[in-house]
C-alpha cells in the first residue's frame, strides 16, 4: 500500500545538462515499488507550488532502503527540487500506479529509452538482470553529453546501443530508426518503452507491425496521482473500444498495442 | 473535555463538520492508504450521471498561482456502476457518502435523483447545478434563479434523502439563487463550485486546457469562497457546507465563522492526502485552546 512520509535526501547530483540524481531514505516506499512506478513528490514545503510532481523510481536498494530519482529541471517544480541539500526532507508519496510486467526469467528481451526515459527503465533493467533475462537497450540522446545511464545499463550486463541525434556517440539518428532497421523481432519476447511521446509512438507502430508485445510508459499532467481527480485521462482501446484510463493508477505503463495516440 | 464536533446537515447528522469536495477525492478507497475515511463526518463523492461519461479533452489540469484550473469536464462511469460498484463500498463505510449528481436537464436531475433514493449507503445528494465543464447543464441552472429552484424542486420530489445544492460563484448575485434554491425546499447548500477561469501557453500561443476553459480551486480562490459563504448566510437559514482553497484548519474555521456548519476539502488533498483529517484535528485543538464546547456555536460567529 502507498505511503505518505518524509523522506531524507541522502545524496543529489549533477549527471549531465539539467538532469539530477537523488537519492532518498524512504524505506517503506523501496521495500514495496516495483519497476515502472512512481513517487508524486512535494517540491517545496510551501503552497508554491501547489501540486507534487511524478517522478519514476529511478532505482532501488531494498537492503539500505534507499530509493533514487533521475530528473530533469524543466520548471519551477524540478528546479526546486534540485535545490535540495543532503539532510533535508521530501515528502514522497508512493510506490503509486502499475508497473512494467515482467517476462519470464531468462527471456531476451528489448528496452527502448528516449533521454530522461531512462529513468525508470534502470529499475526495470535490475529486475531484469535479476531474473537473467538477455538485455539489450536502446539508448537515444541529443548528444554524448546527454547520454544516460548507460554505465549503469552495462554494469548490470545489458548490451547497450546508443543512438545520438548528432552522431556525437554511438550510431547517428533516433532510437526508432535504429529499431526499424536492426532488430530482429522474432528473438525478443518483450520490449519496454518510455521516452518522449513520438519516440513511444514510433517504437509501438514497429511493434504493432511485427506483431510483438510491449509496454509503454505514458506521461500526462497530474493532479492526485491516485486515481481520484480524472485529470491525467489517456485513451486506451480495449477490445476495439476506446475508454479514457487514469495514467496515474491504471498506469503509467501500458500494453503497447492498446494505447490511442493522437 | 473533547468539545462537541457534530453537526446536522438537514437531517443527516455528521460526527464533525468535515467532508471532501466533489471530484477530488473519487470515491473514497483512492485515499484510504492515507486516511482512515471512517473519521471524516462525511465524503462527498465525484459527479455523477444517469449515464456514463468521458470528459473532456487533455490537458485537463493547469496550475496557476496559488491554484488550479481543471476542466475535467464530469468524467464518470454513471449511476448504474456506481449502484452496483460503489455503493457496497459505501454501506461499509462509518461515515455519510453524499452522492454529487448533475444532468443536462431537469428531467435526467429528477431521474437520477429518483434513481438513488433506495440506495443505501448514500446519506444525501448534492446537487451540482454549478459545473464551470460541461456545455449543457451545470452552471447553466446555477446562474438562473427560477432554473435553479426548477432543479431543486424537481430532486426534493424524486427523493426522501436530504438535498444539498451545490452554488456556482459565477454569478452577479449569489444570494438570490440561494435565497430561490432555500425556498424551493433545498436542505442546505454547499458554496462554492470552481471560478471559471482560464489560462494561456505563451510559447504556443494557445490555452492551455485542452477545454480552453476550466474551474478555478485553491487557495487562490479562498476569498470569494468567504464573501459568498457570508453572503448566502444572510439570505439563507439552512445550513451551508463550505469549500474554496481550504487548505489548514484556520481556512475552515473562517468559514465557519462566516457561515458554514461544515466544510469541504478539494484541491489539498492533492498537496497533502492527509489535508482532510489534519484540518479536522486543527478545529478541534482550536476548540480546545479557546474553551469552545460545540463547534455550533462557532456557526457564522463573525456575522453582526
Ligand atoms: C508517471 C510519470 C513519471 C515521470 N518520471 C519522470 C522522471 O523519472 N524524471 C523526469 O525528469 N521527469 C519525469 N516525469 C515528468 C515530470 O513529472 C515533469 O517533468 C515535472 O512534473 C515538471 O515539473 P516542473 O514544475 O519542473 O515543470 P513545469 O512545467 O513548471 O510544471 C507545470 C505543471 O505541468 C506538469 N508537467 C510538466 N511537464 C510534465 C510531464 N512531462 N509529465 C507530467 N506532468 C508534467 C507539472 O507536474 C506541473 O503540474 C514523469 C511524469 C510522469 C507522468
Ligand atoms: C479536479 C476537480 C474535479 C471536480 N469535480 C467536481 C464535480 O464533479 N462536481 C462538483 O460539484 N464539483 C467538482 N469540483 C469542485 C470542488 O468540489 C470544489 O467545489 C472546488 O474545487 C473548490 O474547493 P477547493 O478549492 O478546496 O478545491 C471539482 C474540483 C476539482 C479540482
Ligand atoms: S492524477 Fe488524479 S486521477 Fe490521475
């Protein structure tokens, strides 16, 4: 079950253009969140702003009940939370909505990241790693220095391949294209999307096309992040009809196959 | 000595005077992990109609200083699957489930009202003739004196259960309608709904709602809740709930002062899901520290 509580910042860092790492002491929450999951997270201790913003567990550690975020500073939310000190607390809410499902151990299966994307997927990649499962992911930036976590991927024996928009590491180009054109489908038995919206539609239209399954993570504007306001509606079509679902609690992740893009 | 809490809203009687607002707390389980609901005098659950609905366009939530605009536009699965889903969950329940309900006329009001009259576990019916979201409907019967006393005629006749109609501040005169909802035979009104309201992408150079426009909640909105909380106190001698950006205890208590017997906790529950019951242990501490030993007395306090 979802916890309130103050967590203590125990570590936050730089790791590349506007995106922080944090780690927190919030044993309640890392003992029970699962990959793809989310904290709605207070920014500030003020009514400015008023409402938390969802951040994906970025990583856990059940032992030291340590729980990480990656983020970006895109606002005033981030920006303040990027200001925070070790010793200071953030009021978490979590683990809240569904996470990825996991295959079977051993499976070979695909991770797709579009830039601060990859924030949940190193979570998932651990679970992964966990079960044995062969991983390769798909890691797309703008540049080198935007590249993330793909120390993190390797250590935990996932084969990466990169992707940057200038060519400046890896193979030049976007995730999607490098997808369309080298995988081979038949040998994956799950792929995981999450990054900026095109990247996800692009990444499930090639799913649908060779007729394979994936989950997405989805994003949209949050208000409760318990399934109690309506305001995060996305369309999903279930045995051809379309219903709005909440993103925050019968989400983030979905089936690839289901999700109504617009 | 713990001073009293209770209060009666007609004749629903209320262990303390606090709810949760309309659509922002669903239907109750979404906050059970942080909130024991059975120590809240009551819930007021998301808007419902006869049939189910699917909202509006998104984005559907903005923030804006001190506030929020959200036109989610009376997304809800209807009444039949909040019979057969909900209404178990809230026979279970301790505490007074009060049932917002809206329609597109007068009729589907009525119906719907007569629709949920035998079921038990619903202790009353709010009546939103305010919603800011939707076309037909909603605020257009808050706005019209005769059309809202119409509505609430027409729900008194199809239910046994107390009636409270739910105000729109969108309005020139509040205490007209409220004085044309008292006499048509309302049990008490709850004041206020969301502030139309609107805001504008400058990048874009679009709105940003995908509605265009949305309702207006928070604690930017506290002090036209007040005014029109003082305001239909005088107009009115039915009891009147409370609601507009409380975010504290010394929020409801103003309202109360003003006017309110109870009050409604929206938009803080997203800030904090425990707003509903810290507010609530907030008056009573207030109650204890000034020697009060019912909240009654408290009742529109401030008025002359
Ligand atoms: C389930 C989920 C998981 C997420 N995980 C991460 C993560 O791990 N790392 C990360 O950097 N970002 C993540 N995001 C996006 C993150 O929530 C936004 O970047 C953040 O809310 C922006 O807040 P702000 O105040 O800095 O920006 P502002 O633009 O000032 O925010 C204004 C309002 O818009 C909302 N908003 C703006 N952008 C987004 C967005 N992309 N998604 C949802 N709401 C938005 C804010 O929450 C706020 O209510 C996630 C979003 C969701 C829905
Ligand atoms: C997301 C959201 C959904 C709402 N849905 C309804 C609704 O379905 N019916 C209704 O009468 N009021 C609805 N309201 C209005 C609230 O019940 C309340 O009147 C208003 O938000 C003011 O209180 P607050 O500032 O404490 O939120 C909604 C408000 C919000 C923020
Ligand atoms: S954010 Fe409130 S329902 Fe999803």
């Amino acid at each position: 079950m979802s916890k309130v509580l103050d967590a203590k910042v125990l570590a936050v860092y730089q790791v590349a253009p506007e995106t922080y790492y944090m780690e927190l002491e919030a044993p309640d929450i890392a003992r029970l969140a699962v990959p793809g999951q989310f904290v709605h997270v207070r920014c500030s201790e003020t009514q400015e702003p008023l409402l938390r913003r969802p951040l994906s567990i970025h990583m856990v550690s059940r032992p030291k009940g340590v729980l990480a975020l990656l983020f970006r500073v895109i606002g005033k939310g981030t920006e303040m939370l990027a200001q925070r000190q070790p010793g200071d607390l953030v009021n978490l809410m979590g683990p809240l909505g569904r996470g990825f499902t996991l295959p079977l151990p051993g499976s070979r299966v695909a991770v797709a990241a579009g830039g601060i994307g990859a924030a949940p997927l190193v979570f998932l990649v651990q679970e992964l790693a966990n079960m044995k499962c062969q991983i390769t992911v798909y890691l797309g930036a703008k540049d080198k220095k935007s590249v993330l976590c793909d120390g993190q991927f390797e250590q935990m024996d996932a084969e990466v391949v990169i992707a940057t928009d200038d060519g400046s590491l890896g193979w030049q180009g976007n995730v999607t294209d490098f997808m369309g054109r080298h995988m081979d489908w038949r040998r994956t038995a799950m792929t995981y999307v999450c990054g900026p919206k095109p990247m996800m539609q692009g990444v499930a239209a090639l799913l649908a096309e060779a007729d394979v399954p994936g989950e997405v993570s989805l994003e949209e504007h949050m208000g409760c992040g318990v399934g109690a306001c309506l305001s995060c509606a996305v369309k999903i079509s279930h045995h051809g009809k379309v219903t709005n679902k909440r993103a925050c609690a019968d989400g983030p992740v979905f089936p690839s196959w289901q999700v109504v893009w617009d | 000595m713990k001073p009293n809490l209770q209060v009666h809203i007609g004749s629903m009687l209320m262990a303390n005077p606090v709810t949760t607002a309309s659509g922002t707390f669903g239907f109750g389980p979404e906050y059970a992990p942080y909130v024991n609901i059975d120590q809240l005098g009551a819930i007021t659950v998301k808007g419902t109609t006869l049939e189910p609905r699917e909202g509006n366009p998104t984005p559907r939530l903005v923030e804006t200083p001190a506030g929020i605009l959200n036109s989610i536009g009376l997304q809800n699965p209807g009444a039949d699957y909040l019979i057969e889903h909900y209404a178990p969950y809230f026979r279970e329940l301790k505490t007074n489930v009060i049932v917002n309900i809206a329609g597109n006329t007068v009729e589907e009001y009525a119906q719907l009202a007569a629709k949920l009259d035998p079921v038990q576990g619903i202790a009353a019916l709010e009546v939103n003739i305010s919603c800011p979201n939707v076309k037909k409907g909603g605020m257009a019967f808050g706005s019209d004196p005769a059309a809202a006393a119409e509505v609430t005629q027409a729900v008194k006749n199809a239910t046994s259960k107390p009636v409270i109609v739910k105000l729109s501040p969108n309005v020139s005169d509040i205490a007209a309608i409220a004085r044309e909802v008292a006499g048509a035979g309302a049990d008490a009104l709850s004041v206020i709904n969301t502030l139309l309201g609107m805001a504008i992408d400058i990048r874009q150079k679009k709105p940003l709602l995908g509605n265009i426009v949305g309702g207006l909640s928070g604690p930017a909105v506290k002090p036209v809740a007040i005014r029109a909380v003082w305001q239909v106190y005088q107009a009115v001698s039915i009891p009147i709930i409370g609601m507009g950006g409380i975010m504290a205890a010394e929020d409801a208590l103003e309202f109360i002062l003003a006017g309110a017997t109870a009050v409604a906790v929206g938009t803080a529950s997203f800030t904090n899901p425990r707003a509903t019951l810290e507010v609530l242990e907030g008056i009573e501490r207030y109650l204890m520290a000034n020697g009060i030993a019912d909240i009654n007395q408290l009742v529109g306090a401030a008025q002359p």
